[in-house]
C-alpha cells in the first residue's frame, strides 16, 4: 500500500482529482473529507482512474451508498 503517491491533487466541487506523472503497478491509496449539506441517502459514483493520454487504459470501483442522517 503506497500513501503520499500523488504529484497534485485537484479538488472541485464536483469531483476530486489526483495526478501522477509515473504510476508503478501496485496498491494505492487516496483519501478526502467531504462536508454533508443535507440529510438523505445517496449513491456514489465509481472512481475511474486512466491515463491521462491513453483514456482507453482504465479501471474503476464498484458504488457505494452513502446515508446522512
């Protein structure tokens, strides 16, 4: 498990970037804190991850569902 992998991290409203400019193969791991504005129950999308010029080369995760109370 690497921690601390990424060169720059972009972080929007919408969605959360990181970048690397050489990703070994492995296990990584990245992280972010998010501020619930409302109560409910949502799905997460996916994280995709590709490369950055060869968008064909990808992975992603399953969703989640997330509950605010």
């Amino acid at each position: 498990l690497t921690i601390g992998w990424t060169d720059h991290e972009n972080l929007r409203d919408e969605r959360a970037e990181a970048f690397r400019s050489i990703l070994w193969p492995g296990v990584y791991e990245w992280s972010h804190v998010m501020r619930a504005t409302c109560a409910g129950t949502f799905i997460t999308p996916p994280a995709k991850a590709e490369e950055m010029y060869s968008p064909e080369n990808f992975g992603r995760c399953a969703t989640e569902m997330v509950i605010i109370d």
